[in-house]
C-alpha cells in the first residue's frame, strides 16, 4: 500500500539463496528457449536479491513461464507453491476502481458525485469528485506518509477514526489540478463502496467482482481469519537474518491494500478484464484513461519494450506485488513476494522483455573490498536529498561505513570499489561524487531511480 523507497523506509534483505522452488506443470510451460532462459534469470534474483514467492507469465490461457521460490512459512520451511496466497497491497486499487465502476454501471454512483454527497461535513467534500479519488488528484493528504504512520498501522480502527486521521488536514493543492499517490482517498471510496451498498467491503468486493470473476482464491485478509495456503511476510533485519514483518492491522488498508490473491487468479482476472465478463466497454474505457500523467482509475498506462501496457504494483508490511498486463498480444504478468527486499518490477518487467524478445539484465553480484579506515573517513558526515527535508547520515562503524535515513536504523554499508558502495540488505548502490578536492553530494540508485544527496557536513 505504501511506497516503498530507501528515502522513505529502509527495507533489508540478505544474499542467501533457498533451494526450494516449485514451477506450474510441465506439460503447460511453453519450450521457447527464450523464455527457458529466464530460469537463468530467476536464479540469479534468488541468489543476489533473495527472491522469495511467485512468478507466472500467460498469454491468455497459455502459461509461458511459472515458477515459486522460495518459502510461505520459513519457521516450519513450508515452501511457496503456484497456489500459495499472498497480500497484494496497492494491486487492490484496480479492484476498488472495478467495484466502484461496476456501481457507476447499476446507476448508484457516477465519477462526478462529490464527497460531500457521501460525507456532508466533510471539508472541501463539495470540490473533491469520486473520479479525483480514483485518480490520486483529490489533494487529500495520504495519511500512510504520516511520521505517526508506523504506530497507526499496528493499531484497529473504524472507519470514522480511518477518515478523521486526515479529514480535517488541508488540502495539498486544488482538486484536479494534479497527481499526487494518495491511500487517503481509496479509504475514502470504501467508505462510499460501503455506504451504497449497504454492505461491508469485503462482502461487496465478493459478491460484484470476485465471485463472478472465479477468483476463488482471491480476497480481503483479515488478521484473526485463517486463510488457507497463506503465506507469511518477512523482512531482514540488520543482522541478515528473516524477521517476521512488522504487524499491521488490517482494519487500515481497506480497499487502498488490505487484499490477498495467487497469480493463477490475477491471470484470471486480467482475462475477465479483457473478455468484458465484468465490466461493460464503456466503464474499462474510463478504467484505462489517465487522468493526470500516465495514472488512470487504479492502474498506470504507459509504454514498455516499446508496448502499450498497464500496470500497478503494490505494497504491504512483509508482501510486494507486480501486475502488469500487454494491451496487444495479451500477456499477463505477475509477481509475488513475501520477502520485501526486492522490487518485484524488475522482476517483471525483465520476465516482460523475455517473453517479447527483448533485451534484459541478468543481475551481477557485487563484491566487497576492503578500504582502510583512513579512506571510508573521507565519506562521513550529512547529506540532504535535494528539494526534500531528508538527511542521510553516513558514519564509521569499525571497519565499514553505515547509511541511516531520517527515522530509520543504521544500515551497513559496503565498498564495491572507491566511491562505490553497496547495501546487502536491499538492491542499492551510492556513488560519491567529488568536486574541487571535496565530496560534493552521493547518489543513491535504488528501484530503478536515481536520487541526489547534498553534502552538508563531514
């Protein structure tokens, strides 16, 4: 549900490789040597990033590449299978946009409803529309951004203490008028999903969408229900050691991240989405069309390997997931993962340029070397991510440097060669960079970005 950056939260992770993996049957898996080669690439994600969870590539009804790795419950070491269930975070927006579109459809709601029609004091409720809640251009503030967030999440709450969390708070800017990620406003279309129908979320979500859908192994995931073939989620802690995630309480995702599903039923669900068995041409017309940027109603439509495609990916404590779905050809794609070390989006997107015959990067491992203390001195000291008020503190810990973000835990980090340095714990590199004899600012790369760090002190 919540962005997952090293910015933001620092996620760890380790480098050693499980050995247990199950894959779909062999008689469904296409013998397309390029997409045999991608089991070279999932080795390399398991070894180097520690991939644990759920791959499966469709073309329609045809898999092209499946396979699990790794474990759903590493205390009794139950491994992962292709039917193994786990929380989707933001991949549930797509479902909330389905529902609410399908209510758009019955003629108990239309995009352009205020939310003062739902909420009467709710403020600026009389400029804020259902479509500016789907889109992220409310101007609501996101709550999980909250610095009191880690405390919230851990705890119940109703609905109404959810809403209160933000409803009083100033908007960011005028409704419409830009994009900005905003959890606060799926919390805000439950309410409405809830309110209309007269029923609780998860029950509207089965009845409308899921169970004509067929998603049979797709749901929400409440924390005292015992859901079969459930995975666990994991984090690493400093050490390099798994750790049990964090506990987050599911009363706060709701239709923003509280769903669990398996790839055989996001595959199913990308068909129904096609086939039109859900919703009518001119509601997946409105699904699909971006509103600010390449953001629609619960999806992003971009282009990638040249291709029309939509996606979303998602994120939850202990859980990352990738949807991503080709207009043309209809493949399907899907990432699962109950180890948050890793962006599943490399994953999926490398399996996407696989399957098309295009270029894609095996990841390297990288190799620590040793600098005198002398040398990792020179690195020490603050740095400032530009055009935000966030600071990275880089010290000297015994024979190797540490990085620690505002609010998180110092974190190791490792000479690759000079000026270039690695995390163990999460796939991420900083570069110093000097000027005039001096460090000037690092630059960290992490999921794919790039972000500048201004020096501030030694």
């Amino acid at each position: 549900m919540k962005s997952i950056v090293l910015m933001v939260v620092i996620i760890f992770t380790s480098c050693v490789r499980d050995k247990n993996e199950s894959t779909v049957p062999e008689k469904q898996v296409t013998v397309d040597p390029r997409v045999q080669k991608l089991d070279v690439l999932m080795s390399a994600f398991v070894e180097k990033d520690k991939f644990s969870g759920v791959v499966l590539a469709m073309r329609e009804d045809k898999v092209l590449y499946g396979k699990a790795f790794g474990y759903a419950n590493r205390q009794h070491e139950i491994p992962n299978t292709m039917d193994t269930k786990f929380r989707i975070g933001s991949v549930t927006k797509q479902f909330t946009s389905a529902l609410v579109l399908k209510l758009v459809e019955a003629g108990k709601i239309s995009l352009e409803d205020k939310l003062d029609k739902f909420i009467p004091d709710y403020p600026t409720g009389n400029r804020i529309t259902v479509r500016h809640l789907l889109s992220h251009t409310s101007g609501i503030v996101n709550f999980t951004d909250d610095k009191e967030y880690p405390k919230i999440m851990s705890q119940k709450h109703t609905m109404d203490e959810l809403i209160n969390l933000f409803k009083s708070r100033p908007l960011e800017f005028e409704p419409g008028s830009k994009f900005k990620y905003c959890n606060s406003g799926y919390i805000l279309l439950t309410f409405i999903i809830e309110k209309v129908t007269g029923k609780s979320y998860d029950k509207a979500l089965a009845e409308i969408i899921l169970k004509p859908a067929g998603l049979n192994n797709t749901g929400y995931a409440f924390n005292k229900i015992i859901i079969k073939k459930m995975a666990s989620g994991y984090s690493i802690g400093s050490d390099g050691n798994f750790e049990n995630a964090s506990f987050n309480h599911m009363s706060i995702p709701q239709g923003a991240g509280g769903m669990y599903s398996t790839a055989p039923d996001l595959c199913k669900w990308d068909r129904a989405l096609r086939n039109g068995s859900i919703l009518n041409e001119n509601s997946l017309k409105e699904l699909y069309t971006p509103v600010k940027g390449q953001y629609a109603l619960g999806w992003i439509v971009t282009k990638l390997h040249d291709s029309d495609v939509i996606m979303h990916g998602g994120g939850i404590n202990g859980f990352v997931s990738y949807f991503l779905r080709y207009t043309a050809d209809k493949t399907c794609i899907v990432v699962l993962s109950n180890n948050v070390a890793l962006s599943p989006q490399r994953i999926g997107v490398s399996i996407g340029a696989a399957v098309h015959g295009k270029p894609y990067k095996i990841p390297r491992i990288k190799k620590e070397i040793n600098l005198e203390v002398s040398e990792l001195s020179k690195y020490t000291g603050t740095y400032v991510l530009e055009g935000a008020k966030i600071s990275m503190n880089i010290a000297l810990s015994g024979k190797h440097l540490t990085a620690q973000v505002t609010g998180q835990r110092a974190i190791p980090v490792f000479a690759e060669k000079k000026d270039n340095f690695f995390l163990k714990v999460v796939d991420a590199e900083i570069v110093f960079i000097w000027k005039n004899g001096k460090i000037e600012k690092l630059i960290l790369h992490q999921g794919g970005r790039s972000s500048n760090w201004i020096r501030q002190s030694e």
